[in-house]
C-alpha cells in the first residue's frame, strides 16, 4: 500500500472533503480550500502509469481507427 491517503483529507481540522469537492485535477496547481474550515492547502491527485494507447488515424477521416466508420472497400 502507499503512503498517500485514498481520500482528501484538510491537513488543518483533519476534516475528509466530500467526494464532490475532491481536487482530481492534475492540471491544476493543487491549491485548494477545505470546505469546513476555510484554509488553504495543497491537494494533488497521484495516479499510477498504465502505459501508452496507441492507434493510428484512419487516412480518410482523420479519426482514431477505434471511432472510425468509414466503409472499407474490398480490394
């Protein structure tokens, strides 16, 4: 197990943030303000590396071949 907590807890009154307000955003500058108490503090998401998907774009519709319904004509 990790040493980071699976929930959002405010390092201030050790209240745990409803899942609503969770910052989940790792763009995000991780600046966020517990809705008990008012205060600051950092909160950023860490998420494991599963590794690359990986498709090509279909040549004739510029999709993903995943999303892709071009009829493909039999050659």
């Amino acid at each position: 197990m990790s040493g980071y907590p699976q929930r959002q807890i405010c390092p201030h009154c050790d209240h745990t943030e409803e899942e609503c307000y969770e910052n989940l955003d790792q763009d995000s500058d991780g600046r966020v303000t517990c809705h008990w108490c008012g205060k600051d503090y950092y909160a950023m998401p860490i998420y494991d590396f599963l590794g690359f998907e990986i498709e090509k774009f279909c040549e004739g519709c510029g999709e993903q071949e995943s999303e892709c319904y071009c009829e493909v004509e039999d050659e």
